[in-house]
C-alpha cells in the first residue's frame, strides 16, 4: 500500500509575504493562518422580527389613528369653509 501524498500548493500572504501551503487559498483571501486570526472576525446578528398582518400599523394603536384622522378632517373642515363661504 502507498502512502498518501499530498501536492504541495505554496502561496504567499498578502500582508506579511511568507509562504504557507494551503490547498484552498481563497477561502482566507489568501492570509496566513497567523494573519487570518489577528483579523477582527464580527458577526452581525439581526433581530427576528415576527411578520403578522397588522405590521406597518402595529406600532401606533386604533385610537391614536383614529383622532388623528379625525384631527386632519377637522382642519381641512375649517379650511375649507374658510376658503370656500367666507
């Protein structure tokens, strides 16, 4: 039985330029292992947030939009009489 060979893939790093072997030198953008790990490695967590059917309006309740659009109709009431019989 033979011994398993391995093909010897050198590459050079980009920020110190040794050379290291690496059979997949992409996955690292071509780093040593030395350099790989001085790199800050974050990960981004975004929040869950749950899809139901009253989402865009689920931050304000009935209440609030229904003075509101009574508020605005008023306005434009007093506007319009304003504009239209005086």
């Amino acid at each position: 039985m033979k011994p398993t060979y391995y093909n010897a893939l050198w590459h050079n790093c980009q920020t110190c330029h040794i050379h290291y072997m690496s059979e997949q030198p992409h996955i690292r953008a071509y780093l040593c292992d030395d350099c790989w790990n001085k790199l800050p490695h974050f990960t981004v967590k975004a929040p869950k947030k749950e899809v139901t059917l009253d989402t865009p309006m689920s931050d304000w309740p009935m209440v609030w939009i229904a003075l509101y659009t009574t508020g605005c109709m008023v306005l434009i009431g007093i506007i319009g009489y304003y504009l239209w019989l005086k």
